[in-house]
C-alpha cells in the first residue's frame, strides 16, 4: 500500500482564525431581563457563551420581546433589526486579537 494512505490524515487548523460563538435571540429573550445590558462577560456568566478568541455574534432566530441593550462582537442584520424593532440597542465591540510574537 502507498505511503500516503498508510499516514494518518490530519486538517490544516489556521492560526489566524477563530471561530464566533453565536447566540441567537430566543435565548436572550428567556434568560435576560427587560432594561438589562447584556455584554459577552454576562453571557459567559450566565452559561450561554464560552469564552473564545473569535467573540460572540447574535444570531436572530426566535423573537425579541425585551428592550435589551447589546453589546457583541458581530450580529446579523436579521437580529439588529429585531432588536431595534424592541426598543433595544446594539453595541458592536472590538476583538481582542491574541498578541504576535514578534521574533
């Protein structure tokens, strides 16, 4: 058999590139109250994200019925929409980039 076959396969991982955790509206809906400022720190503390170098992106499945103020990584338009739809506002905050060693 070819050696190539015999090797185990192995992905290229950038290292570059960080994945987005998302959150979708109906989530925020039931777990945040109405007025309540919701940042990617109070959704690792209440469960719903995990830390992760790429941020946090709401995503606008489900409805919104909350007046809500955002502030995330990235959000869709669909969800900016419907959060502004409910009196809430929306926040975008930067991406901390991991540092480069510079060698």
């Amino acid at each position: 058999m070819p050696l190539n076959r015999r090797l185990p396969k192995r992905g290229f991982n950038h290292d570059d590139r960080f994945a987005m955790f998302v959150v979708n509206l109906d989530v925020l809906d039931k777990f945040f109250a109405d007025g309540t400022e919701v940042t990617p720190l109070a959704l690792v503390a209440a469960g719903l994200a995990k830390e992760t170098k790429g941020g946090v992106k709401i995503l606008g499945r489900g409805e919104l019925t909350k007046k809500l103020a955002i502030q995330a990584h990235a959000v869709s338009d669909g969800a900016r929409a419907k959060i502004e739809a409910a009196g809430g506002s929306v926040t975008l905050v930067a991406v901390l980039a991991p540092a480069v060693n510079e060698a």
